[in-house]
C-alpha cells in the first residue's frame, strides 16, 4: 500500500501527477482538510504537501496527530508556523535554489520592461502612432542598463543570479543582506543606505515578520523619482498603499510586479497605473524549476517515510 500524502494547498492536478506515482494523494483542492476528509482519514496522516505561501498554523496541524513533515512545494515557506512545527517534531522541506534561475529571470524581464516602457512601445506600434508619427512624451529616451545602479535586497540563490544577470548588463550592483558575503559588489550596511544609491532596488529577500512592509514610504522616496522598485518575492514585502501613492504621484518612476500582497487580486489601483508592468506569480514558473522542484519534493517526502531527516530541510534562520 502506497504512503498517503494529503495535498494541502490547491495545486494543478498536471504538477501532482510525479508524485501520485508514488504515493496515494488526499487532495483538499484548497479547502480546509476537516471540511473534505473524515478526522479518522486525517490521523493517518504522516506527511503533507503546501504551497509555501499558505497559512499552515498550530490549529491546523493539530488535525494531523501522526504528522512527521510538512513538505513546501518552491522555495518558500513563510506560511508555515516554524515554531508550532518543531514543537511538534514535525520536520519542515522546501525546494532550496530549485527556481532561482527563472526567478532571476523574470527579475530581469520586469526590470527591462519596465525601464525601457516596453508595454507602452508595444501599444505604440499596435495603434499605428508609430507608423502615423505621431508624437509621444512616452517614448523618450530612457536610461540604459550601463552604469546604471541595482541594488538587490536579499543575495541568497536568488539575489545572487540577479546580481550576476545585472553585471553582464554591465550595471553597478550594491546588495543589501543579512549577512555580508564575499561577492564582488558593493554592500551596504542597511536598506535604506542601499535604496539612497541605487536606481532600482530588486527585492530578492524572504518574507516573514521582519520583512513585512519594510519596503515603505520612506524607502520608495529614497529611489526618487527617477527610481524603480522590482518584486518576485513576496507582495508582503512592500507596503502597497504606499507603492500605489509613490506611483501616482511620481515619487518613484515605476514597477515590476510578480507577487501581491492579496493573490491572486491585484488591487486596481496598482492595475489602473501606466507605469507597472505586472506577472501572475509566475517567477518560477518554468519546465525546468517544476522539475527542480518535484526532485525536491519527491526526496523530502521518500526520506520522512523512511524515517532519514529531510535532505532539503528548512534551516533556522
């Protein structure tokens, strides 16, 4: 009899289909567990799987009494409760570097895109303004890539490969981290030392407590008005109140967006805006990571019913 696994996030079924070749999946479809299976289904219970993102408390985690781990689909993890997790010897995995490469791509994607106003030249092609001559304060010459200054907030696997991306572009790279690390870039030793130099700040750090909102008012006016801000993060991270009022009243001169703060609703003030160019959560969306991070998932969950600790554990911070 297959080990059963109980799918706590909604997922689509195409990225379950690796895992149910080996294990029996009790999938909620995104509803709370207690509403979908009996609570004698749910004491058997020994491992799960989650969206990282998703709430995952005490409460919760009560319901399962057999539970041994606590398995993030990704790289992160910030809806788990670490704490009601290890007091309850529940073992946490996540997905390490498994989508840092297209993450930093769409990093990389938002911030052109939003820097060279790509969304406002494809529509000024497309309603023939181009091709009519037409005249548009829009399509003025925008700052290049050369010599200009990126600041990354966060160099873990993912700060890191935006960060080398950016120097090829032959940009000047500041970081803002934890921890200083022995990189060839500039570090600075608070972010908003890092938001005074730079002209677009890359938000690459883990969300939590510590981080949320940190990006607010105070640090958007650092950019100025000639400054950009990038998230592939978590919406968490910036206050979006204040991201709107920054865009609106050109404090800042624009954004890429990748996560919100309410997925998947983007507030309309945010979507109203013309100098945002937004992405449905889709940084690690990529053949190559879903494969990266299955691997990851499949090794968790083989080496919890096998009793061996977790091979891509969730380290304390």
């Amino acid at each position: 009899m297959a080990d059963k696994v109980l799918i706590y996030s909604r997922f689509p079924k195409t990225m379950m289909a690796r895992f149910a070749e080996r294990f029996e999946l009790l999938d909620t479809g995104g509803k709370p567990a207690s509403e979908v299976f009996s609570a004698e289904e749910l004491s058997g219970i020994r491992a799960l799987l989650t969206a990282g993102g998703s709430p995952l408390g005490a409460e919760a985690m009560d319901l399962f009494p057999k539970l041994g781990a606590i398995v993030c689909y990704g790289t992160g993890y910030d809806g788990v409760d670490l704490k009601a997790a290890a007091s309850r010897n529940i073992a946490v995995g996540h997905s390490p570097g498994a989508n840092a490469a297209s993450v930093a791509d769409i990093a990389m994607t938002l911030m052109l895109a939003t820097t060279r106003r790509i969304l406002v030249a494809d529509q000024y092609v497309r309603s023939g303004d181009w091709a009519a001559s037409k005249q548009s304060p829009m399509m003025r010459p925008q700052a290049g890539m050369p010599g200009r200054r990126i600041g990354v907030y966060g160099m873990g696997e993912i700060g890191r490969k935006i960060a080398a991306r950016c120097a090829a572009f032959e940009s000047e790279i500041g970081y803002f981290s934890r921890s200083k690390y022995d990189l060839p870039y500039q570090y600075f030793p608070t972010l908003e030392a890092l938001a005074d130099w730079c002209s677009v700040l890359m938000i690459a750090v883990r969300a939590g407590a510590e981080t949320q909102h940190v990006v607010n008012a105070d640090i958007l006016g650092r950019l100025g008005a000639d400054g950009y801000v990038v998230n592939i993060s978590r919406g968490s991270v910036i206050d979006e109140k204040a991201l709107v009022a920054a865009l609106t009243d050109k404090t800042i001169a624009g954004a890429g967006l990748d996560v919100f703060e309410k997925e998947p609703h983007a507030p309309d003030a945010l979507t109203a805006l013309p100098n945002v160019v937004f992405a449905p959560h889709i940084g690690g969306h990529t053949l190559e990571s879903h494969v990266a991070m299955q691997g990851c998932v499949l090794a968790n969950l083989t080496a919890s019913f096998e009793g061996r600790p977790l091979p891509h554990a969730v380290k304390s911070a």
